[in-house]
C-alpha cells in the first residue's frame, strides 16, 4: 500500500514527507525540548501519585525547614512540602500555557485566514486592529485585562489568551499571502469549489508548519505569563499551587528561607526553556528554506 | 527617505488611534459609574451630578471620546483618582526612570549580545557555539522577576553590596541612582542581551552564507577583512533594527523588574492602577507604551533604510 502511494506522488513530495519527521527526531533541541515537557506533561498528569505530601496541607511543625531527606525541596511558610507544591505547580502552568494558546490560535488563525484570502476592506480592518493590539506591550495587555476580569486562573488563561492572538492572525495572513495565488487555489476557484472549503483544505495545511512553531514558542511566552500573573496576585489563587505565587510567597522570606524562592523558579525555567528549544528545533526541522 | 518616512508615518498615526479607541473603550465596558469613583467618599447627589457635566459624563460616547483625545493632545491625560494628581504629571516624573532603565539594560545586552553572537556564528558548531547558545535560550527562559530575587538574595542579601530596591533620582545623587539601578537593569539586560545575542549570531550565519562572502574569500582576502568589511557590516543590520524594537518593548515592559525592585517607573505606574482600580492611569500609560513602540517601530525602520541602502530607492 505505501509503495504504491510513494510512486504517485512526486519525488519531491515523496522526499519531503518522511524526512519532515526525521528531521524533527534527528534535532537535539526538538528531542531535548520535547523531552522536558512530556516530562512536566506526566508530572502534571501523576502529581497525586509522585507528590509525597499534600500540597495544601499544612504542618505547624515543620514551618520554613530547609531541604532535608524528609522534604527534598525544604518547607515553606506553612510547612508546606515545597517539592510537592512545585509537583502540583505544573498543573496550573501547563494548563493555562495550553488552554491560552488555544483560544489564541481558535481566534487569531481563522481572523488570520479571512484577512488574508478575502482581502479588500475585511482585510484592512483585521490588520489594523492587530497592529493596534500589537503596539500594546503583551504583558501590560495581559494584567489590564486580568484585572478587569477578575484574578482567576480561568481568567489568566482568557487574559494571556487574548493578548497572544494577535501574533497568530498576522503570523496566518502572511503565510495565506504567499499561497493565495497559487495556481492549485486559482484551480479550485475554477472548478467552483466553496471558499470555505478552499480556505480549509487548500490554504490552511500550507499554513501549518509556522502556526505549529509558533503555538510552541507561544507556549513558552504563556508559561512565563502565568508565572507572572500568579506572581503580581491575577492568576492562581491561594491555597492551589502556582509558581508565580509561591515566587511572590517566598519573596519575604528571601533572607530567612532562600530554598522557597529557588525551586519554582528552577521549574519555570526548566518548563520554559523545554518549549523553547521545541520550537527551535520545529522551526530548524519544518524550514523549508533549510537545507 | 523624507517621503519613506511620511509613509511609515502614515500607518502609525492611524493605528495609535486605534490603540486610543479601544484604551478608551476598554475603560466604557467598565461596570459602575465613574462619576461615583471620581466622587470617591463623597455621596452628595449635586457633587455627582457636577462631576458628570465636568468630565462630559453625560454626553455621548463619541463627544467623551473627542473631549478625552483632545485633552491627550495637549498633553492633559485626567486625573488619578488614587494620587489625586495630573496624570501627565506623573507620566513625566516617572519616564523618564523607565528610560534610563532600558537604555542601561540595552547597553549591557549589546556590550554581552554582540560580541557573543559574533564568535558563536563564526565558531559554528564549537563549544563556544554551544555555550552561547545554551546562554540566549537559559535568557528567554528565565522570569524577569526570579532573576531579581535571585541577585538580590546574592549581592544584596548575602554579600550587601548593593541595595535591594528603591531608587534615587539621578541629579539628587549619581552613584546612589547607579546603586540602586545596576541590578534592575541587568535584570533586563540579560534577557535583552539573549535576544541580541540569538538574532546576530542567525543573521550573521546567513550573511556567511552569502555568494559574496565566498567571492570575497576567493579573491583571496584576509578573514579578518571579510569579517569586518562584508559580513559585519550586512549581518548587523538586523540587529540595528531589531534591538531598536526591542528598546520600545523594554520602555513599555519592565512591568515586574520595576515591581521587585520598588522602581518607581512606568511599569510600577500600570500595576499601581491596576490594583487601585485607576483606570485612567492604566489607559494612559497603555496608550503612551504603544506610542513610544511605534515610534520605535518607525526609527528602526528609518534606520533600516539608511543602513541597507538597496532599499533606499
């Protein structure tokens, strides 16, 4: 079966297709980068399994204890088993990294399509708001809106959600640009195929590999946001762990109890760095230009 | 070049419009009167209803609108309503804090970038390649504001050489302003200094890549003069631009260094009037952030085209 598929495609087609993935598996980043986060994925997923301690429990006898053999990562304020909170910490960073990234390209990317394949005054007034949205600095625009929804980690998903839209409706304009007048799309114009279903199954797979690396950095931006959020008091609320707020925690008791400011930041940059690295290595492994 | 930058100017004027619609919009969606904010502890129906004529609360949106730009035109942002005090007033006073802040951050990250970028694309594939490398994506991963705490905890808490925040006013005491501005600008600084350090040594490996590069070594030149006089000089011009972007967003951004550190600049100003609910404050410093990322977007593409003199035409 995929012999006879191989010989009708073209040899540039067929060349292309298995080695997209190959390449994405030969970069060290892609493997490394990919490697931290399903590592965070699993930790997130099994936290109640590898967390020794309750999260949210406190221990009135073990108050500000430094790392030792029954607290790996120390206690803080509360007594609370610091290791077990960064544990469960991954679950608010990972789920408002992926559900904003959501909502941003559930948004942005068919704003970015319409943009781009209609043109004309649509066209105009999408990139116009964009451009608007994007001279707002992306964090500012994430505490205004924050705030004004209310400090919630659903809201912080919303707010982080909204201010990186933008970038995915100029990121799908442009590439929709550079396909739209191809002759496969004007083939299809032709023969009457609906717009719609030109934009989906014509454009949008041409669009993908850049939409893919750019949810992935985007991830990473999302990740720091929450952190960030979490940290000025609009994300997460307390007890729940959040490293952003356990960052703001740990900030006055820096002289007295050094280890609680040291390990969520570990994991932020530790999860951070694994999405950066993946879309490093995506954009090295799906560049075309890039032989 | 004059009709270059007329153009350019003629896309961004439009869009700080925008910006000030939705700023001003966001504001309007707002539940509760702002009247009764402005009136504050005062529940004196007629100072109510004085304070709606006065700010043009009861007039239609567009003529509030009209009123409210006018007023930014001319340099007049409102009132706060927690500091009781012009809100250009305080934009003015605490600026140009913001300014010293990322114009120091952007020195340290080009002093670090650069050179860093350089060696790494000329050593591709080196130890030194990986190491900077490892260091440009170690500075896009970490918070701004663990970094803080981290070197307060190290040079002002452990080794006390340094304050751990606040701030002096640099006429009122130079090396006090320095001390008290050295940590929150490196803060940024590295980060900055990553992304420098990522766009010059990826532009730079593309310039290499060049045909006049391996021209340029055919006839026979010195690397060095290869280096300097063909790679140097077209792999920076990215940089350029890029760094004077990345200048708007460090005057808009350092939201949480400013809030670690107790500096009192723009950053600080938004997350005061967040909290405070003030929102004029918010909208005003939304709306100067985006005006200064624009003019920084239109600098960089100025000097973009003088730099790169194809595009001059």
């Amino acid at each position: 079966m995929s012999t006879t598929k191989a010989t009708l495609m073209s040899p540039a087609a067929a060349g292309s297709r298995p080695s997209t993935l190959r390449r994405c598996l030969n970069h060290p980043g892609t493997i490394i980068g990919g490697g931290i986060v399903i590592f965070f994925v699993l930790v997130a997923i099994f936290a109640p399994l590898i967390a020794p301690y309750e999260p949210n429990t406190s221990n009135w006898l073990a108050i500000r204890q430094a790392p030792s053999a029954l607290h790996w990562f120390g206690t803080d304020d509360l007594g609370r088993d610091i290791l077990s909170r960064v544990i469960f910490g991954a679950r608010a960073s990972l789920l408002v990294g992926l559900v904003s990234v959501a909502i941003a390209i559930a948004v942005g990317v068919p704003l970015g399509l319409i943009a781009g394949y209609v043109g004309g005054f649509t066209d105009m007034a999408i990139s116009r708001c964009t451009d608007a949205l994007l001279a707002c600095p992306f964090l500012v625009l994430a505490i205004a809106f924050a705030a004004f929804l209310g400090a919630s980690l659903q809201n912080a998903m919303i707010a982080i959600g909204i201010s990186a839209m933008p970038i995915f409706v100029r990121l799908t304009r442009g590439q929709v640009l550079a396909v739209r007048n191809e002759d496969y799309i004007a083939a299809a114009r032709l023969l009457g195929v609906p717009n719609v279903k030109i934009m989906l199954a014509y454009v949008m797979p041409n669009v993908l590999a850049p939409i893919v690396v750019q949810a992935t950095i985007t991830m990473a931006t999302a990740v720091l946001a929450e952190a960030s959020l979490a940290f000025l008091g609009l994300g997460q609320r307390p007890p729940a762990p959040s490293w952003g707020t356990m960052l703001d925690v740990a900030r006055q008791f820096l002289t007295q109890a050094s280890w609680m400011a040291i390990w969520p930041g570990f994991a932020i940059i530790t999860l951070v760095m694994g999405f950066n690295l993946l879309g490093d290595g995506l954009n090295d492994a799906l560049d075309p230009r890039d032989d | 070049m004059f009709l270059y930058v007329l153009r350019r100017l003629a896309i961004a004027i439009p869009t700080l419009l925008l910006v000030s619609v939705m700023v001003f919009g966001l504001l309007k969606f707002l539940p509760g009167d702002p009247a009764l904010a402005l009136a504050g502890e005062e529940r004196d129906p007629a100072v109510i209803e004085f304070l709606r004529q006065k700010y043009s609360l009861d007039q239609p949106l567009y003529i509030q609108y009209g009123k409210w730009l006018g007023g930014i035109v001319q340099g007049d942002f409102g009132t706060s309503i927690r500091t009781r005090l012009p809100i250009g007033d305080m934009i003015a006073e605490k600026l140009p804090v913001t300014i010293q802040l990322s114009v120091m951050a952007m020195l340290i990250a080009l002093v670090i970038g650069l050179p860093a970028g350089i060696v790494a694309a000329l050593r591709r594939g080196t130890a030194t390649d990986y190491g900077v490398t490892i260091f440009g994506l170690l500075g896009l991963s970490v918070p701004s504001f663990w970094l803080g705490i981290m070197l307060i905890l190290f040079f002002a808490v452990r080794l006390g050489w340094l304050p751990s925040g606040g701030y002096v006013n640099f006429l009122q005491s130079p090396i006090d302003n320095l001390e008290y501005t050295l940590l929150p600008s490196l803060v940024l600084g590295t980060a900055a200094a990553a992304i420098v350090m990522r766009h010059t040594r990826s532009s730079m490996l593309l310039v290499l890549k060049q045909d006049y590069v391996r021209t340029a070594r055919a006839k026979g030149l010195k690397e060095r003069i290869v280096v300097i006089r063909h790679v140097l000089r077209n792999g920076l011009v990215p940089v350029v631009t890029m760094s004077t972007l990345h200048l708007g967003e460090l005057l808009s951004g350092a939201v949480l260094t400013e809030q670690v550190f107790g500096i009192p600049g723009f950053g600080k100003m938004v997350v005061d009037g967040v909290f405070s609910r003030d929102y004029a404050v918010v909208q005003a410093v939304v709306l100067c952030s985006a005006a200064m990322f624009l003019l920084m977007n239109l600098i960089a593409d100025i000097a973009y085209v003088i730099l790169s003199p194809r595009l001059r035409g």
